[in-house]
C-alpha cells in the first residue's frame, strides 16, 4: 500500500521508516532542489551469521593475533549507515545507476537504485554542508544546513514515533553520540559535481547548476529495515539549487 505523497520542507529535513522491500520515491519536484540523502539501519534489522554480507567476526583475545581485538570489535559495533565510500568501492563508480547498491560502512546492502527518471547526475563525493562551510564561504550568523537537518529531523522523527515502534527510539535518539556527532557522507540527489578531465592532482570538482526537470525522481528500494533521512539542501551561496532552495516530496510505496 503507498502511503501519501509527503514534502520535504524548503531548507529543513524529513525522515520515515522504510521496511525491507518497500520503496522510498524522492522527487524533485520543482526541478532544482538537491535532495541530501542518508540511510540508517534500524536496531531490529539483523543479519545473519550465515550471511556473508556482514560476517561475524570472532570475539578478541589476549593470545592470539589471529583474532580481531577488542578495540577494533568495539568500533565494529557502531551503528550501520549508508556509506557513499564503502558504495564507490564495491561499484567501481562514482555515481550510482539503476540496479546498483548502496552499501553501509560494514559493507552490507542498505538500497537499490530501483529507478530514476531524471538525467542521473546525482553526486557521492561531497560532504554535507554545515555551519563550518557557510562561515567558510563567508556567511555571517546561524544558516541552515544538511548536517543540522539530518540530526534534527531524526529527533523529531524519534519522538514523533507511535508507542508501538518504543523500542527504535533509544536507538535513534542515540545515533549521533554513537556516531561521535558525525554525520555520514549523503547520497546527493541530483546535486551537480562534474569531475575535471586530467591525470592525478590535474582532476578536480565544481559545483555547477542542477540539469534535472520538474518532477524527476528516483526510486531507491529497502534491502533491509531503515530510516530515510532527506534534506533539501538550504545551500543558497553556490548554484548547486539555482541559489533558491524549494521544497522537495517523497512516498514510501
């Protein structure tokens, strides 16, 4: 059963629960939106031991170095994300296409790139933007960002949660100081990088207009249970949302 079309405000963030199987739809709906995407798998979403996907590695000791140590087996623990290097590496590419998956830091399958009606240029390089880098390009004051988005839009979601999901809360509320108040590398939604030609150091990065049309979306399907965290950028310094932010829309289907 689709659920309703729902929007992600202008410059602030939204989040849903996807289960394994269904599909999340984010659409551009004016066209120059860049939509900052992020995956987290939910505390009741397991993986086997039998499932080399994520494999369980052996408990640490003291004798043995063919054992993984303690600190490492504790770092393993850390909550599963949508991880755009882990994704470049096991596609051999720098941009996901339809059929491709996205994969966490642990190297497990989060999504599948299901459809995507719009030209495809979607960027997984560049790291979200917050208060830092609008100081850096000379704003003055709070500015909204995709990092501020990200965390307060899981809060929100966390506590907006009916008592029947109770048990996800601590672990939702708990997600930025288990991830050391990082934010993940989004997945950018028809956001506009292109890569330089050259060799090397000769390559570089801009941050160029969007090409998308109004109403290209993308489809992305759930390969286990997670959160969908989407931010329309609120970058209005660079082109990269044609300096004017504007709501985007989404339905889990």
């Amino acid at each position: 059963m689709s659920l309703p079309i729902q929007k992600i405000p202008a410059r602030r963030g939204a989040a849903t629960i996807v289960r394994k199987s269904q599909t999340i739809k984010i659409i551009n709906t004016h066209g120059n939106q860049v939509v900052d995407t992020w995956a987290f798998a939910l505390a009741t979403s397991t993986i086997s031991k039998n499932d080399i996907s994520a494999p369980v590695f052996p408990n640490a000791t003291s004798t043995s170095l063919t054992f993984y140590s303690e600190p490492s087996n504790t770092a393993a623990q850390a909550p599963e994300y949508m991880s755009m290097c882990h994704t470049r590496a096991s596609n051999l590419k720098l941009t996901p296409t339809v059929g491709d998956v996205l994969v966490s830091q642990k190297r497990a399958p989060m999504l599948r790139l299901v459809e995507d009606t719009s030209p495809g240029v979607h960027d997984t390089l560049i790291a979200a933007c917050d208060r830092w880098r609008y100081a850096e390009l000379g704003v003055q004051g709070y500015h909204e960002s995709c990092t501020d988005n990200c965390w307060d839009t899981l809060y929100a979601l966390s506590t907006s949660l009916p008592s029947a999901h109770s048990n996800l809360v601590g672990g939702l509320k708990g997600l930025q100081a288990a991830l050391g108040g990082r934010v993940p590398d989004p997945f950018n939604l028809f956001m506009n990088i292109p890569v330089s030609e050259g060799e090397g150091a000769k390559r570089g990065v801009s941050f160029e207009p969007p090409v998308n049309q109004p109403g290209d979306y993308v489809v992305l399907g759930a390969l286990r249970d997670i959160v969908v965290v989407m931010s329309a950028c609120p970058q209005d310094v660079l082109t990269i949302n044609g300096k004017k932010p504007v709501d985007a829309h989404f339905q889990v289907v």
